[in-house]
C-alpha cells in the first residue's frame, strides 16, 4: 500500500496522519519532503501519527531519523504517536525507542506539547 498523509493543524502543532508503508523510496521521500517543508514553513511542534502504517524498512526508519535531527536543528520536536505492535517492536529492537518520544494516541501526543508550551 502506497503511503498516504494526512495534515492537520491542532492548537498551532502540525500532525501528520501517515497510513501505508514507510520504505525505501517514493514513501519514504514523501514524508521526508512533506515534513522538511513544514519545518521550513515554521512548523516546530510536529506528531506523526502512525497507527496506520503496516510496514516500515531500514530506509523508513532512516528517514524518521533523519527527520528528527532536522527538528531538533531547526529548534523543533517530532513525536511518534498510535504506533503499532509492529512499528513499536521494530523501533525497540533497534533501540530507537530511546530517540524518539512515543505517545500511546495522537491525542496524548499533542497534551505533551500543549502541558510543554
């Protein structure tokens, strides 16, 4: 399944809604532009939404990396948020779990940045 995203703005932080797969690729090059273009528009507070995604590969989980040095040098935040078991997994696994600040819903996700401002 292709990647499909989502945007909304809620209080002023941008959350992505991301259903498909994140891999290697044209996935994987969708959400790195759409969320580079967001940070570049000024967007500092970002959650990624990614209980819809079935598959993510060492060339999605680079990309989400990447992503997330990009905020953070650009003086923003990404938080992960409605992972699935899979998706959840994987990242522990490869111990990204410790990069990345996880929220069990979208919701929870955006509480942390409004209880943060």
């Amino acid at each position: 399944m292709q990647l499909k995203l989502t945007r909304r703005t809620v209080d002023g932080i941008l959350a992505i809604e991301c259903s498909g797969r994140i891999v290697f690729g044209e996935e994987s090059s969708l959400i790195r532009d759409e969320v580079k273009k967001a940070i570049a528009d000024g967007s500092k507070r970002i959650v990624l939404n990614l209980g819809e995604i079935s598959y993510i590969d060492s060339g999605g989980l680079g990309t989400l990396v990447a992503l997330h040095t990009t905020a953070h040098n650009a003086g923003g935040t990404i938080k992960l948020a409605n992972l699935t078991r899979r998706v959840g997994d994987l990242l522990q696994v490869t111990k990204l779990l410790t990069v990345f600040e996880v929220h069990d819903s979208e919701y929870d996700a955006l509480e942390a940045f409004r209880t943060a401002a």
